[in-house]
C-alpha cells in the first residue's frame, strides 16, 4: 500500500466514508453526550461503523475524533490518549488496504480579537490532538468543517509541527462564504500558501446546492480536491425527526459530477452511511482521475480573511500602499512611540478609499519596540480592514509576531541575500503561507547592472526551493534606483522585471518613488515609469495610492495591455475624467471597510454613529464623553447616535458590505459606550428593553451563534438572560416565567438536537405561557420551525435581532 501522498498522485479516485453520528445514534449513543467519549466506552460499535465503510468499499475511513480537541472535552479526557485510542482503533479496522483519516474539527472559540483565544493557543490545542492521532497510526490528518481560515490555519501550523503526515482540509460554507466571510477561492489560495496537500469542501449542503462551492474553488485549485455533500438538506419526518431524504442512488449520480469538475476524492457527510458510499463506488468504478489544470494564471496570491489578492500572469498591477510607514512623517513616528495607533488607521483609510489592494505596514522608528507595535498593528487592521497586508520591517523577531497574529497570508517584506536572513525568514514565511519579496541584494554592493541582479535572484531563488520553501511564494524586487545618480538605472529594472515575468515566471514589485528621487516633477517620472514596467510585466509596485495621476496612468495602461476585459475597471473609475479636473478617487467596487473613526470636529452625535458604524472601540468613551459635555442626554445619546449606527451596521451585513468580524467589532464598540452609559441611564430611571431568554438545546454544546445573537440582542436595548449550552427545556421554561420573558431564543447546531427546540415549545404549552419561540442554527429551517410552532427562525444575528424586535412588539 502507497503512503497516502503517492496515492493522491495515482490515477485512481478516492473513496472516503461518510456520516458518523446518525449511525451511532442508530446504535446507542446518547443524544447530548460526546461521541469521542462514548467512544472510549463503546469502541466496538465504533469499530463496527468502521468495518460496514470498509465493505462499502472506503478507501478512508475517518476517526471518531471530530471533537477531540481540549476545547470541545473540556478535561472530561486526556486529550492527546483519547485520539491516540481512536486512531488505533480505525487502524485495526483498516489494516493495511485502507487509509485511516484523523478527524479534527473546529473547536467552537473564535480567535482573538473576534474571540479569547490566541493563536498560540489554538495551535496548541490542535498539536497534542495531531499528536495522539499520529501516535494511534493515522496516515493522514483531515481538518473537516471549518467555518473560519484564521482556525483552519492554526490545524495546518500544528499539524506541521506535530508530525510528517500529509494534511487535508475541507471548509464549509453558507451560499459562497464562510461564517467569518471567507469566499471559496480565498480559502483555497490561503491554504495552498501553507502547503496542504488535499483541499475541499464538506457538509453544510447536498450534492446539487455544493456544486457552485466547488467551481467557485476551481480557477486557482493547484492540489487535489475533496468534496463530501450531505446526503441532501435537513428535513423532519412525520415523528419529529431530522432525516436527511436523498437516497443512496440519488446521492451518487449527484455527488460523481463532483469528479466530472476534478476532484480526487469524494465521500460523505451529514445523512450518508454505507449504502450512500458503495453506490458512489460504484459510480467511479473504472473510472481514471486527471488533475485539472487551473484556469487562473496567478503566480503568487496574497490575502486578508475576506480578500485575495493576486500577483503575475494577466492579472492587473497592484499598487501596495505605503503611507503606513514612520520615515518623514512626525505625526506617526510620535504616535508609535507612545503607542498609540490613531494616525495609522487614518492613513490606512485612506489609502483604503484610494483603492489600494495591499497596505504595506511599517513600524519601524526609534524608541519603538517592532516585535509589539507591529503584531499590535496587525491585529487591528486585519478586524477593521478587508484588505491584505505587507508586513514591512527589519526586524525577524517582529515579523515572525506579526505572522502569528494575522488570519490570512499577508506578504513580508522583505528577504535579502544578508547572511542568515533567507535560513531564517523563508522556513518561516512557508510555515505561515506568507509570500515574501526577494530581495536581491548581497553584501554591502548594490548590484546595478540587471544581469548583476538576475545572478542574485536565481541564486537566492535557489536556496528559497532548496530549503523547501515553494516558489509561488516568491516575489521579487526588481529595485528601482533613482536615475538622477543613474541615468541607466530605469532600463535595467525593466529587464529584471522583463527576466523575472518571462523566463522564471516569477512575479516583480519595487518602491516606485525611488525612480525620481531628486529631480522634479517627480510624480511625472513615476507615473510614466509605472506605466513602462507594468508593460514589461510589473505585478506590483509599493506606492501612494492617493495619486490621481499614478491612478490615470496604471488604468490606462491596463487597458492597452488587455488586463482590463472590456475596460471595465478604467470606464468606471474615469468615464468623468477631463485634463482639467481628475477623476475623484476611485473606489475600486470594494466593500466598505471599518476603519478609524471620525474625531473630525463636528456633530458630536453623528461623530459616535459613525465610531459604531467604523469599529472605533478604542475612542467609543471618549466620543460618548464629548457628546454628554455637549449637553446631550444619555438617552440622546443611545437613540440618536448608538443605536443608528448599529442597525447601519447590520444593514452592511446583509448586503454583504460587512462580515461577520466586522459585525463583532462594531458590537463591541456599542458594548463599550452602553458600559460608559449605563450608571447616567440608570439615573434617569428610564424604561428597560424586553426580557429575553437565550440558551443552546439540552444535547448541544454549540454556542458561538448564540453568543453573537446575544450581544447583538444586547446592543438593541434587550435584557438578555444567557443560559448558556446543553440547557434542559424545563429550566428555560423555568427562567422565561420567573422574569416575565417576552420572548425565548434557542440555538442548536447538530441535526440530532434540534429536535429538542420542541421540548420548550411544548412546556409552554403545558404551562399555558404565551411566550413566543424563535429558532436559529445552522441546520434549523423555516420548515422546521413551522413544523415544531416556533414563531419563526433565523438565519443569523442581524435577522435575530429584528424578528426577536418584531415578536417583542417593539419592531419600529
């Protein structure tokens, strides 16, 4: 038998299992309890799960380890021995003919700063779980289910530093993003950046509604595909419970399309047993697997949590801005050296409103400590900002505390020829996924000549693939010099640009303003250089996006270079161009971004509609503050201001402006100003909001859903009682009487416990209380609730938030 990375290069499709958890349901597992745990006192009907795949002819079968992390067992097991147990007991099933798979689902928190948890954390968490089910015999590791890229890339860190073993990861998405507002693509070039070595998708939907999930993946899909459907959607029968109707038959004609689009491997997930697998097996038998070549030509991809970026081949030039750099600017340099970051994030607004892609981020002044302002930074830019990052600095140790903090793949810049750098900086930009730009300098002579140079790339090139670093995370410098001192200087950088584009197939940056240092008119130097190196091939240049006259000229030479279809991005950032009046700064289509707050002089009212709407959670008190000294009451203050500006933040959400991390910052921020408000609010004895109790289903110990309806209920004036996961009917009832509720919602996340919201609504019934039931979970359907008499459901906090307003009566 192969090791499973010779399989995935074989020609032969691979069959996975499918579902576990109705299976064992089916066979005794209690409703509410742990299958891991279950697990260790019930191996062999675990393992009799196991064999009935095996006969079905899986060729992987999947632990029963999805919760396995110490998050979800919560010190009720030895973590690292309970996967180690389970691994070996799907390895004695499997022998020597089949590939054991280790289970690792996510583990319910958010990373910080939409959560508690760091990084580090996470990372631990999943390393002693890899661990044990490395220990156990597993050939391969399989992150399943994971809803958010910043936890979906602690899996793969960890796993590298926990074993050898090939990793798979399948995402799972609600339409075409996942909950934190990553798209399809994105996450496929994320995750390729950190070298996985199976990508896909799984559960959240059946065959037919995956099917756009999967061609949306496909333009930049480089490694092996996975995808495992549902065998259909969720359901309830005549008696209340959850079935999923797509038969076996049904459900493999739908799921073998999945290897008509290119995917290596298929199988099963909510609603799928062994019936479903031996008629999809049946379906690829005889049947050769090719690997599709993408459609994308993308060298290198940057990206944030919710955009990529992407770099070389036809796609445009992009302009990295700089401003968020102390060198010459007094006002930032003091600001960082207090520690303070209001100036950057007026600047990267800026640039943001500019249409800039990537912001490069430098915090490099004296006095300032990199390896904490810079991580710092990150951090705060990555939750108010859709765009990727540059991570710029000297410094290792800062750049390797940025990485640590940033969900996506930003870029670092930069790696030189400077003895140690390369050993150090690349094994750790792989690590991470993060591209990095080659820098090709050596010693202390600055090569001029471009052969010179390309002598640098090549070797420094090189070393980058000897040491195991891929090259789609190259991109190269080509080092504009200034041509005051060099008249030569422009030609030479183009022939770099030129080598680098059509023989290493690399894709090239450089500080465009360097080129005219010294001479006047500089813009005009540049914008025309700008437009000679995106015509040798320029994929990006570290600039001022707020340059009108940059802008003209890279729009224009994106057309003339048939990188611009239809000259659909120039008709609509310069239809209203004349010589005489520029056009206005572009907003390049992006979705809005949450950014500084406003601290302008003003309507001190408005001024806090907009921090709410911005995120501006550090300057909320003091904002809330300047409104009272202006002589608004506190109550003006939550209706006039606070509570406008939340509900225009849900409107964001819902057309899709914002994501979920914004929605949660902007949350907080409103958090922040009612804690300031609360003791003037109370003072004036005004009305309190309705009551309303929120609790996860007795069986569920889901509870992130809820926890953000909660604070949104919150930010809308409710008194929210959170009863917390896993809460019995009796006891919501209970509550909801005793402080006079006026509405009950409840959260479940897993098809097996939904079926409990029934239990409320019917000791509401019993006890005669006219309490109306609202619904909402991944799984929960309006269906369902009109099938159970809830009064309605929702699909997420923004639309919780208005029918709980509508159920209360005090929906405006």
């Amino acid at each position: 038998m192969p090791d499973f990375r010779g399989a995935l290069r074989g020609a032969d499709f691979l069959l996975f299992d499918g579902g576990y958890g109705t299976l064992l349901q089916s066979r005794g597992l209690p409703p509410g309890l742990s299958p891991e745990l279950w697990g260790l006192k019930a191996p062999e009907v675990v393992a009799g799960v196991h064999r009935e795949y095996v006969a079905a002819g899986a060729r992987v079968l999947t632990t029963n380890t999805f919760g396995g992390s110490r998050f979800k067992l919560a010190g009720a097991a030895d973590v690292r021995s309970l996967n180690r147990e389970m691994a070996a007991l799907a390895r004695s099933v499997a022998g020597d003919s089949v590939f054991v798979a280790g289970s690792v689902g996510p583990t319910g928190h958010f990373i910080e700063p939409l959560g508690e948890v760091t990084f580090r954390e996470m990372v631990a968490a999943f390393r002693e779980q890899i661990q044990g089910l490395a220990e156990g015999g597993a050939d391969l590791i399989l992150g399943e289910t994971h809803f958010d890229l910043a936890e979906a890339r602690a899996l793969i860190i960890a796993a590298r530093e926990a074993c050898s073993l090939p990793v798979a990861l399948t995402m799972t998405f609600e339409g075409l993003a996942t909950l934190t507002g990553s798209d399809p693509l994105l996450c496929v070039d994320a995750l390729q950046n950190m070298g996985v070595d199976l990508l896909g998708t799984n559960c959240s939907a059946g065959p037919e509604q995956m099917v756009d999930t999967v061609r949306t993946m496909l333009p930049r899909l480089s490694v092996p595909l996975l995808v495992q459907p549902n065998a259909g959607l969720p359901e309830l029968d005549d008696d209340g419970k959850t079935v999923f109707r797509l038969a076996p038959e049904a459900f493999a004609e739908q799921a073998a399309r999945f290897a008509d689009l290119g995917a290596k491997a298929v199988g099963g997930c909510c609603g799928t047993t062994p019936e479903h697998i031996r008629a999809l097996g049946g379906r690829l038998s005889g049947r050769s697997w090719s690997r599709p070549k993408p459609t994308d030509d993308a060298w290198t991809v940057v990206t944030s949590r919710a955009r990529s970026v992407a770099l070389g081949g036809s796609h445009p030039c992009a302009v990295i801005g700089e401003r968020i750099n102390p060198t010459g600017k007094k006002v930032l340099t003091a600001e960082l050296q207090a520690g303070r970051l209001d100036e950057a994030l007026r600047l990267a607004t800026e640039q943001v409103e500019a249409g800039a892609p990537i912001l490069d981020v430098n915090v490099g002044a004296p006095l300032v400590r990199e390896a904490e302002l810079l991580p710092t930074l990150v951090r705060t830019l990555a939750a108010r900002l859709p765009l990727p990052l540059s991570l710029d600095s000297s410094d290792p140790a800062a750049v390797e505390e940025a990485l640590w903090a940033y969900p996506g793949s930003p870029l670092v810049n930069s790696v030189s020829g400077e003895p140690g750098r390369m050993e150090t900086l690349g094994p750790l930009c792989a690590k991470f996924g993060a591209p990095f730009i080659l820098l090709p300098l050596e010693g202390k002579k600055l090569p001029v000549t471009a052969a010179e140079r390309i002598a640098v790339i090549e070797k420094l090139l090189a070393q980058a693939l000897s040491l195991g670093i891929p090259k789609r995370l190259v991109v190269v410098d080509a080092l504009a010099l200034t041509v005051s001192s060099k008249p030569e200087a422009a030609k030479h950088c183009l022939a770099v640009i030129r080598h680098c584009s059509e023989v290493l197939g690399l894709p090239t940056t450089l500080g465009l303003s360097n080129i005219s240092f010294g001479l006047p008119a500089r813009e005009l130097l540049n914008s025309t250089f700008l437009a000679m190196a995106a015509a040798a091939g320029l994929s990006s240049c570290i600039a001022n996006p707020s340059s009108a006259r940059l802008r003209e000229s890279l729009g224009a030479a994106e057309v003339l270079l048939d990188r611009d279809p239809q000259a659909g991005r120039y008709i609509r950032d310069f239809s209203g161009w004349t010589p005489a009046a520029p056009q206005t700064v572009p907003t390049g289509g992006a979705a809005t971004p949450q950014a500084a707050p406003d601290t302008a002089p003003g309507d001190p009212l408005t001024t806090l509609r907009r921090a709410v709407i911005s995120g501006g959670k550090d300057a909320i008190v003091s904002l809330c503050q300047k409104a009272l000294d202006a002589g608004h009451p506190a109550f003006a203050v939550v209706n006039e201001a606070l509570i406008p500006g939340i509900m225009e933040v849900g409107e964001k959400y819902e057309r899709k402006e914002y994501f979920l991390p914004q929605l949660l910052l902007s949350a907080e921020t409103m958090q922040t100003a009612f804690a300031h408000l609360r003791p003037l609010l109370e003072e004036d004895g005004g009305p309190k909001g309705p009551v309303v109790i929120m609790a996860t289903v007795e069986g569920d110990i889901h509870d992130i859903g809820k926890n953000i309806v909660c604070l949104m209920l919150k930010n809308h004036g409710f008194v929210v009682h959170d009863l917390g996961k896993d809460v019995p009917a009796e006891r919501i009832v209970d509550e909801a009487q005793a402080s006079g509720a006026k509405v009950i919602g409840l959260s479940a996340l897993m098809t097996t416990t939904m079926v409990r919201m029934e239990d409320t609504i019917r000791l509401l019934a019993e006890r005669g209380l006219e309490i109306p039931v609202m619904i909402g979970g991944a799984v929960v359907t309006e269906h369902f609730a009109q099938a159970i008499g809830a009064a309605g459901h929702s699909t997420d906090a923004v639309s919780a938030v208005r029918l709980a307003k509508r159920l209360a009566g005090t929906l405006q």
